[in-house]
C-alpha cells in the first residue's frame, strides 16, 4: 500500500517548481501553526488542571462551616418557599370558590331570562290575540254603522 506522502509525491513530480515550493512553505506554515495550537491546548488544559486542584483545595479548606451556613440557608429558603405556595393554594382556593359562585349567579341568571323570555312570548301571542280581536270588532262596527245607516236612510226614506 503506497502511502500518502508518496503518492503526493510522485504527483508532485511533475508539478512546477514554483508550485512545489509554494506547497512546501504552506505546509512549513500549517505544521507550525498546528504546533502553535498544541502548546495553547497543553497550556490551557494545565491551567484549568491548576484551577480544579485549587478548587478543591479550597472547598476542603471551607468545611463544615460553610456547609452548615448553607444547609442554614437553603432551609430558610425552603420555608420561605412553602410559605409562598401556602399563600397560593389559599389565594387559588378563594378565587376558585368566587368562580363557582359566578357560575352559580350566571346559572340563576340564564333560568330567570329564560323565563322572561318565555313571558314576553306569552305576552306577545296575548297582543296579537288582542289585535285580532280589535280587528273583529272594528269590522263588526263597520257593518253595523252601514246597517244603521241602510236602517235610518229606509225610516226616513
């Protein structure tokens, strides 16, 4: 199996010279600038080695006071946020009671217009039964002036 290199090689072979030079400088220049890279990577992984060990140094050297103080701490915290949510639940709960006694009112509210509704149709069939009648005996008036009229013509007649 031919390797990489010479079988850049051998492509090369035929290449310009000014190429082939070209190439080697920029190969010089990416293999120094990868060398770069390495050493900030090797200093950087050293740093954050440093910074770790002297976390843990200093987390050793806090203790059991600090740990207390914190355990102090987030139990104040704990309480303050149980008080928090007792103060919701109460607020939710009294919320929730005057939105069922809404409902409630609404539902009182819809049977009474529903029976007004129902009143009023009764009241309007009641109207027009009036205003048919009014009508009947209008006519029946009518007929009656004509008769009386026919009647009065013919005595005098």
């Amino acid at each position: 199996m031919v390797n990489f290199r010479e079988m850049l090689l051998s492509m090369l072979n035929g290449a310009p010279v000014a190429l082939v030079d070209e190439l080697r400088v920029e190969n010089m220049r990416l293999s120094e600038e990868v060398e770069r890279n390495n050493r900030q990577i090797e200093r950087a992984l050293a740093g954050r080695d440093h910074a770790e060990n002297e976390a843990r140094v200093l987390e050793s050297q806090a203790g059991k006071d600090a740990s207390d103080k914190e355990a102090e701490l987030l139990l104040l915290q704990l309480h303050q946020v149980q008080e928090e949510l007792e103060e919701y639940f109460v607020k939710w709960q009294e919320e929730h009671n005057d939105g069922n006694a809404l409902l409630e009112e609404k539902r009182i509210l819809e049977v009474r217009l529903n029976q007004a509704l129902e009143e009023l149709e009764h009241q309007f069939v009641l109207h027009q039964q009036a205003k048919a009648l009014i009508e009947e005996y209008a006519e029946t008036i009518d007929k009656s002036k004509v008769t009386l009229l026919s009647l009065v013509q013919a005595a005098h007649g």
